[in-house]
C-alpha cells in the first residue's frame, strides 16, 4: 500500500462490478469567499486511489469539496449512468488530522462516508 502523505485521501469502488474504479478524475477545492478554488487534481490509480492530492501542512479549518468525474468514468467503460459528477462538499476542523473520503459508486447511486 502507498504511504498516505496528503491530509485528505480518496477512493473509489465501483460497486457494480465489486472492484476498485480506475482511471476517475477528482478535482480538489476550497471554499474561498463566494465562491471555489481549486487546490489539486488527481486521478484514481489501479486500486481506485488518490493519497497524493495535497502536501502535510497545507491545510486550514476550511470547507472543502471532492468533485469526481463519474459520468467520464461510466462512459470510457460504455456504461450509461444518471450522476455525470459526484461532488462530497465537508468541513475540515483539525487540519493535523487525516481525512479519507471514500466513495461507493454505481451507475444510478452513490454513497460516501468518512474513512479512517
């Protein structure tokens, strides 16, 4: 397994076929004002994983979101779905602290959780 050097980490199961979903794109941002900046982007490894988005200490108690580009994936494997973008918006507290935000997904539904 990769070390986990990024405060905040993802992955994503594809939970139709029961393995790990490859190849997804995942921008990170920030809430920023009015509106959203971008921090990071990354794609998903062969085990349905990001740990590198962003460097230890380069976080604040902030909100942030994760948009997956689920409707990319869905296609490219010619799988019609209904979500063409995830996006998991949650709060940052205690930026020494890891957060893993997994994702569940399949073609029509999708669920997330705070990970360990």
């Amino acid at each position: 397994m990769t070390a986990m050097n990024s405060p905040i980490t993802t992955h994503v199961l594809d939970t139709m076929s029961g393995r790990p979903a490859a190849g997804v794109s995942v921008l990170l941002e920030v809430e920023s004002g009015s509106g959203w900046k971008k921090l990071a982007t990354g794609t998903t490894n062969a085990d349905g994983r990001i740990t590198d988005l962003v460097r230890k200490g380069s976080l604040g108690p902030r909100i942030y979101r994760l948009t997956f580009d689920t409707g990319s994936y869905f296609r490219s494997a010619g799988i019609q779905s209904f979500y063409p973008f995830v996006i998991v918006t949650f709060e940052v507290k205690e930026p020494s602290t890891h957060y893993h935000v997994p994702l569940l997904l399949s073609p029509y539904g999708y669920s997330t959780y705070r990970g360990s």
